[in-house]
C-alpha cells in the first residue's frame, strides 16, 4: 500500500522515493554479509530476492559504498565474528544509515559465539540493529518461518520511506 511518506511534492509533480519505486519494480536488494556455511542457507531462504554477497568486512563496505540495498542481512559469524563492526560502520555512515540491518544466527553450534546471545542481541540491538533472528529456534517449516521474518523487515523499511 502507498504511504503518504512515499509521496514527495516537488512544484507540484509528485516523485516517488527510491526505496517505494524499487519494491515495486520487483524483489528486493539485499546485502548478505556470512561465511560461506551460513551463505548457502540464506541463499536457499531469500531465493528470488536479489543477493549480493559479501564474505568478508572489507567486500561488505565497498558493496555498500557503490550499491544501493534494501537490507543488510549479517550472519553472527561474519568474517571471524565482525558482525558488531559492520553493524557499527553502517550505522555510522550517513549514507547507508538508514537501511536495516538484520543480524542472523543460521547454523547452531558451527562454532563458540563470541559471547552469549542475549548479550550479543542486547547489543546489536543499542548499535542499531531491528533485530537478531535465530534460525535455530525455528520449528519445522524453519526456511519459510525464516524468510516470513526476514521479509517482515523490508516491508517495514518500504513503508516508512
């Protein structure tokens, strides 16, 4: 549904926002920052939604300093568990700033998180994130539940562009 924000009046001629126009031209544009592990499950989960994937910090930056996304997705492992770092340059770069920024945890026990995921939720949260999801506690129709949450974001992002 079209938002009064996704209106803007310019001398009486009507633009829509970027973001609006790209959601309704088609799937969105993701950026997905995970190793290789957890990449070939989200790639399976957000099949149909245009994927740019990033395996480490460096390659995550530069996507973002050229390309326009709908979402940043970040796996809790990320380049040797860089999620919090990323999270912190996204959100401290005006131009990128205001694109969610979803942190996952995909795959349950690969290895030791770098602190309890309470405290790496609480965190992630207070940096900026919407959110941490965790696939792990999903039930059995686990992808669908994942990609239902997961999209959720973007239509909250649509709607308030």
């Amino acid at each position: 549904m079209l938002q009064i924000c996704d209106i803007i009046g310019v001398s009486g001629c009507f633009l829509l926002s970027d973001c609006w126009l790209r959601r309704m031209a088609g799937p969105a544009r993701i950026l997905l920052a995970a190793s290789s592990e957890a990449r070939v499950v989200c790639e399976r989960i957000l099949s149909g939604h245009e994927l740019i994937s990033a395996g480490t910090f460096t390659e995550a930056t530069r996507i973002l300093e050229r390309e326009s996304v709908d979402l940043i997705v970040c796996t809790l492992l990320f380049d040797e568990s860089r999620m919090l770092e990323l999270l912190r340059a996204v959100k401290s770069n005006k131009k990128c700033r205001q694109i969610p920024f979803l942190c996952l945890r995909v795959l349950k026990g690969v290895m030791q998180l770098p602190m309890p995921l309470d405290d790496l939720e609480g965190a992630s949260k207070a940096l900026g994130a919407v959110a941490l999801l965790d696939f792990s506690s999903y039930g059995a129709d686990r992808d669908a539940d994942a990609r239902s949450a997961i999209e959720q974001y973007l239509n909250k992002q649509t709607s308030t562009h």
